[in-house]
C-alpha cells in the first residue's frame, strides 16, 4: 500500500502524506507494556495513524467490528475475537492483520482470507524463544545439575558423580519431531553443538531437510534410536495423540524426552507409565490440565523436569512480538511483501 508521495517544492523533493495508513491496536493495557516497548509504539505511531485500546480489557467481537470501518491494518495479541462475517461487515479498508503472538487459529476465519485479507504473526519470534528452552531443559537431562543441587540443599556434603549418567551433546543422535518453526530453530542450535539431528515430519521435503542439515527418518526409527527425543508438532487432528502407548514403549531407555509443543501430541497416561518406570527422563513444560494440579502425579517423579509452559517466555521474547509486526507493517507500507505471512493453505498444518 503506498501510504506517500514525492513532490518537488521550493525546499526540494519531500514526501507528502496520502490518506496516513490507520492502524488499530486491539492489545489492552497492561499487556500493552508487556509486550510493546514505548520506542516500538513511537515507530509505529511514525508510519501511521495507531489507535489504541485504552479500555483495560480485550474488546468482545461486537465491540471491535464498531471500530473497523476506515482501519487499514489491526494491530493484535492474546484475546483477539475471532474475524467472522459479522465482525469484518464493516471493515471497509482492513488488508492487513499483524497479530504479535503466535498461532493465528482462534480468529483466522474463512471469512478473512474469502477478503484478501493478509495475516501475519510472530510465532518465528515466539519459537526463538521455545528452541533456546528445548535445548537448555535437554542439556539438564544429559548433565543433571538440578540433581545436584537437589542433593546439596537436602545435606548431601558433596554428592559423588562419577557414576551419574552424565552426557555431552556433542556427538548425540536427536530426533525432533515436527519442522515448523521451532522444530528447524531448534536444529540450527543442536547442530551447532555438535548433534547429530534426525526428524520425522511428512511433510518436510528431502530437498529442505538436506538445506537444514537434518536427516529425515520414520517415527519409529526415531523414538528407538535417538538419545534425545524433542516435541515440535502444531495441534491438528493428526497429531493428536501421535505418541501413545506403542510409540512410547519404543524411546530407548535413558533417553531425554522434551515436550515443550502441546500435551495434545501425547498420551499423558501412557507417558507417565513409561516414565513411572525410570527407564528415562522427560523435561515436560506442557500438560493436558493446566494449571498442573497440586496432587498431580507429575509432581512426585524424580525424574522429570517440570515447568509451567514457559518455554517460550521472555522479556526479551514479548517486546519481540510488537517489534516484529511493526515490522511487517512497515513493509505492508511500503508495498513490500510480507515476511511472516500466513497462508490459508499452510494454516491447516501449523499450530
């Protein structure tokens, strides 16, 4: 969209404003400064007019389709309604939604793409984040320093290591389960450490897995064979439950098992039997009820790492996702194509 033009005056060549580009900020206080930096909303406020939600909550659909006619772009986060027929009715000039979290399912209708409208988001930045916690939890599962410090805090004086089962990474077979974003994040920082990385996702070419210097192989193949085994998989009705009973049975005894992803992708009961044996360690940050429950018996296995699904959780992270969009509306408005563009046919495999 050009949002400008050259003249020439007096003073030279200068740019002059045609119709500002409007954006809509739906994002409500105070997530607003989680995840916006004040220099982001002054860069924004640069390339158009922003209009922001100053009601200190998320606006229901009705009240977001009384703001639409005139927006250009809708600037969104967490809670954004779903864009259905009745709410875009009256979105005479919306082209653009720059959603600044990660997947675009819960308001991605068929209704948004029938319009052209495009969408974007920042799930690449969120899984920026989500590979850097999958890597670090696996180097806790092959070096247990949370083993020890349990021990030292209990009275242990100085805990013996020398028949821990402790790992290098360097060197170790991974297999990574799903190559979306974070799945080929997540191999670039392996690979540098010196992994030997595998994965299994169908719908991974040979010719990209060659690009990524990943080795593509069956499920099976790689639950028996891998020293650490890592989640990846966006929720589809394929995915669901592709880890059950016989597929667990199958991961190999001292494995490191990480679910950063969703609890969909795995049987939670088939998982907490193989891991109820100790035959091997899991790092989980996603479970099937969340909050996890204060009987929970997740809570009572030593050997599992447990967080509270914030793998992809950082300061750094959350001003990331505005940054991000600003980003991408920057080149919306300069006619430039989209970097994180979300396509109706690519929406039915991506979390």
């Amino acid at each position: 969209m050009i949002c400008s033009r050259l003249i020439y005056d007096l003073n030279g060549w200068q740019e002059v404003p045609i119709d500002r580009l409007r954006v809509l900020v739906t994002v409500p206080q105070p997530l607003r400064d989680h995840i916006m930096k004040p220099a982001t909303l002054a860069r924004l406020s640069g390339l158009a007019e922003a209009t922001l939600n100053e009601h200190g909550r998320n606006w229901a659909a009705s009240e977001l389709a009384e703001r639409l006619p005139g927006v250009d772009v809708i600037l969104a986060s967490w809670g954004l309604p779903a864009l259905t027929d009745a709410v875009l009715a009256r979105a005479d000039r919306l082209r653009l939604v720059a959603y600044g979290a990660g997947s675009v399912k819960g308001f991605a209708t068929p209704a948004l793409f029938d319009r052209g409208i495009a969408v974007c988001h920042a799930a690449p930045r969120i899984a920026d984040s989500v590979a850097e916690f999958t890597v670090m939890v696996a180097l806790m599962g092959l070096r247990r320093p949370q083993d020890f410090d349990r021990r030292m805090k209990a009275g242990e004086a100085w805990p013996k290591a020398v028949d821990a089962p402790l790992y290098e990474i360097a060197g170790k077979r991974v297999g990574l389960l799903g190559m979306g974003y974070v799945g080929r994040r997540t191999a670039r920082l392996f690979l540098a450490l010196g992994a030997d990385v595998w994965c299994y996702d169908p719908y991974l070419s040979a010719e990209e897995a060659a690009a990524l210097g990943v080795v593509p192989t069956t499920l099976d193949d790689l639950l028996r064979r891998c020293q650490i085994v890592s989640v990846h998989l966006p929720v589809t009705e394929e995915t669901h439950h592709l880890l059950g009973r016989r597929e667990l049975s199958l991961v190999a005894d001292g494995c490191v098992f990480v679910n950063c992803a969703r609890a969909w992708t795995v049987d939670q009961d088939a998982l907490l039997a193989e891991l109820s044996t100790g035959r091997f360690w899991a790092a989980l940050d996603v479970f099937d009820v969340e909050p996890l429950p204060a009987d929970s018996p997740w809570r009572r296995l030593d050997n599992v790492l447990l967080t509270p699904h914030v793998a992809g959780l950082t300061r750094d992270c959350y001003y990331g996702l505005t940054e991000q969009m600003v980003d991408e509306i920057g080149r919306f408005a300069a006619g430039e194509p989209l970097r994180y563009y979300v396509t109706r046919e690519a929406l039915a495999h991506m979390a």
